[in-house]
C-alpha cells in the first residue's frame, strides 16, 4: 500500500495550493478518503473527508469555503485544493484511507507552509 501526497511547499498568506496524494495497493475506488493535518508542535488534525463515489464530502469548521476535496477514481488519485491560506494552515498534510471509523493507511505528508 502506498499514499504519496505531493503540491505542498511555501506560500504567501491569501495564496492557493493544490495538493495531490497518489495511491496504489488498494482499491482506491471503494475507499472512503481523509486528509489530515499536522501543525507544528501540535497532534493530528482532520480537516475533511470524501465518499469513495466523490459525493458526500465533509470539512472541519476552519477550513470551510477555503478549502476543496475532490477524487480521480480513474487515475487513483485524492486532491485537496486550499484558498485564501493563512499562516495557521502550515502544517504537515497527510492523505489517510477511512477504514471502519478510523484512518488505516497513512502516506509521508507533504509540508505546507504559509509565511509572507
């Protein structure tokens, strides 16, 4: 099983990322899929969830109307588009396969810094 998250990097306050978590080893397309983060110094945070199907997504309060979840079912492949970032969104973001109500598989995370 693998999850390979990848976009993150440095960018100014306001600006937009598009993080991408390839995956393989599993049936991606039966899963239900999280994205987890982890500011620095701070534990795990959930910040939103997809439906294996793409349909009923899900975030936490902060992220809200700034940020977006989105599957490739064919290309096996999970996104999170971020806008209008803020300082208090860097952190460390993991793509996490949702598994009987909890979070079985992990990839490395992808380190996202938002810093003018």
């Amino acid at each position: 099983v693998q999850l390979v998250e990848s976009g993150g990097g440095l960018v100014q306050p306001g600006g937009s990322l598009r993080l991408s978590c390839a995956a393989s080893g599993f049936t991606f397309s039966s899963s239900d899929m999280s994205w987890v983060r982890q500011a620095p110094g701070k534990g795990p945070e959930w910040i939103s969830f997809i439906d294996r199907g793409g349909g009923p997504t899900n975030y936490v309060d902060s992220v809200k109307g700034r940020f977006t979840i989105s599957r490739d079912n064919a290309k096996n492949t999970l996104y999170l588009q971020m806008n209008s970032l803020k300082p208090e969104d860097t952190a460390l973001y993991y793509c996490t396969r949702e598994w009987y109500g909890g979070l079985d598989y992990w990839g490395k995370g992808t380190l996202v810094t938002v810093s003018s």
